[in-house]
C-alpha cells in the first residue's frame, strides 16, 4: 500500500511541473493580451487596495477618536465643595461610567491660555466666563448618548456636551467610501474577468490541434484545462505583485507627506498594512484570474 502511495508522487508532481510548464508558455505565447490581462486586473486591485487603505485608515482615526471622546457637564454657579462631591459620586453609580474627574474654572481657563495663548481676547479678560465641570469617560464609546442624558439629569447640572457627533460623521464617510470602492471593485472586476477569458480563449484557439490530440489518446478533460486555469491565476499573481509594489509605495510616500504636515493624524505605518495587503491583493487577484479562466475552459473546452 504504501509504495503505490510513493509510486503516486513522482506522478503528481510530473503533472504539477507540467501544468505550470503550459501555463507559462501560454502567458509568453499570448504576450500582448497576456499583459491587457494583466493591467486589467490590476486597475482592479488597485482600487480594491486603495480602498482597504482607505478603510484601515479611517476606522483607526474613528478608534482613536472614539478613544479620546468623553463627555463635559458644566456645573451651575454657586455650588459648595459638598455639593460638587456628591454630584461626582452619583455620576459614578451611572452603568457605563469608568472614571469621573472634577476641572475648576480656574483650571479650564487655563487650559484655553496653553492651547491658544495669551494674546487677543484672553489677555484682556476681566473675570473668568467658564465654569467648573467634570469630565466623565465611559467604558464603552456605544454608552456616550445614555450616559449623557443620565448626567444631565442630574441636579447642579447646567449642561452636557460630547464628541460623538464627530465619530459618527466618520464612521458614516467610513461606510460612504468602502460601498463607493466595493461599487468600482465589483466593475472593474467584471470587466477584467472578460479580458482574461478572451487571453483564454485565444490560447485554447492556438492549442486546439494539441487539445484535439491529447483527447484522441486519453487526456482527462481536466488534465486539459488546468494549464489554462493556471495561467488565469498567474495573470492574477503578476497583477497583485504590481499593484502590491505601487500601493506600498505610494501609501509610504502619502504617510510620510502627512505626518509632516499632519502630524496629529493617526496614520498607519507601512509595515501595519502590508502583510493585510499583500494578502487580500493576492487573494482577490487569483479569483479574478481564476475566474475568467473558469469562464474560458467551460466554454471552449466543453467538449
């Protein structure tokens, strides 16, 4: 049993070498609608990677948004030490809330000096117009809104204010952009499923003596279609290659520019990305490739 399962291998792998073999050689025979395959299916995984940069990108910058957010009560005028301190106390019983910090007016204004410095209207002030406050962080950014009217609520607050608004206007570009480029991937992808199919089909019309011949002494029809399903997948291969190397470039190039000009801007490094990138390039490439081989050895090798 087990030296016909050895006997086996060097059968397989002769087949394997040779399906690659004819793969190749119908890549270099059809050269010039080899390369239209090729930058077909690029054009795709360049709008598909742009968009997984895209997405990465903004759902970072949503996460670090949604990190930062937290929720502002200014406090009415006049409230003693005791009052304050069981306001904070029943703002910590609220579901939701991880941490409860008391800022004083005078601490507040002094925050607006170190962010906007001492000259124009705060130099000339003559009394201090903010109040005190507590700034409340929650242990689950989903909890911003309950917990927000919860504060509210209470009494001794005048009023409540947080940034979710901006994280939903993100999350909702987020959504926006993904469809918008899932729209053009799902396009370009059909038309280059049809640009490798006519690649096929002109190689199974050059080869169709061939074909003919190796059905006459008993060629599988399998045996017969999988050079040329190969070939799709190369054509796929060689297209997420190009398109790794130029999306990986320009991003590095695109980051670098940013964070110079950006620099509060929560950027991915390269090297977060590439691996997830290479990865769902290769991926979408091959079954494009493979895709419009399928199409082609079904319809011209039906027989």
């Amino acid at each position: 049993m087990r030296s016909r399962h050895n006997d086996r291998l060097p059968t397989i792998a002769g087949a394997l070498a040779y399906f690659g073999a004819e793969a190749v050689s119908g890549v270099r025979r059809n050269g010039l609608m080899s390369v239209a395959a090729i930058t077909t299916v690029m054009v795709v995984l360049l709008s598909v990677g742009a968009s997984i940069l895209i997405g990465v990108n903004l759902a970072n910058i949503a996460g670090a948004l949604e990190a930062d957010v937290q929720i502002v009560a200014f406090l009415r005028d006049g409230q003693s030490p005791d009052a304050v301190a069981l306001l904070q106390r029943r703002v910590r019983e609220i579901s939701g809330v991880a941490a409860v910090r008391f800022v004083s007016r005078a601490e507040a204004l002094n925050r607006l000096r170190q962010s906007f410095g001492d000259d124009g209207a705060l130099a000339n002030l003559d009394a201090n117009p903010l109040p005190d406050s507590l700034e409340i962080r929650v242990l689950d950014p989903q909890q911003l809104g309950a917990v927000a009217g919860a504060v509210r609520g209470l009494p001794g607050v005048d009023d409540v204010t947080y940034g979710a608004q901006v994280v939903d206007r993100l999350l909702a570009l987020t959504r926006g952009v993904r469809i918008l480029m899932v729209s053009a991937g799902i396009l370009l992808g059909a038309v280059a499923v049809v640009v490798v199919v006519n690649t096929i089909r002109l190689t199974v019309i050059a080869r169709r003596q061939e074909i003919e011949i190796m059905g006459l002494v008993g060629a599988t029809r399998w045996f017969i279609r999988w050079p040329f399903l190969i070939e799709g997948m190369l054509h796929g291969v060689a297209a997420a290659g190009a398109s790794a190397v130029l999306l990986s470039g320009g991003y590095a190039l695109t980051v670098a520019r940013l964070g110079a000009s950006l620099p509060f801007l929560p950027l991915l490094p390269v090297q977060h990305v590439v691996g997830v990138l290479i990865a769902a390039l290769v991926l979408v490439g091959v079954g494009v490739g493979g895709a419009g081989s399928a199409i082609a050895v079904r319809r011209f090798l039906a027989g």
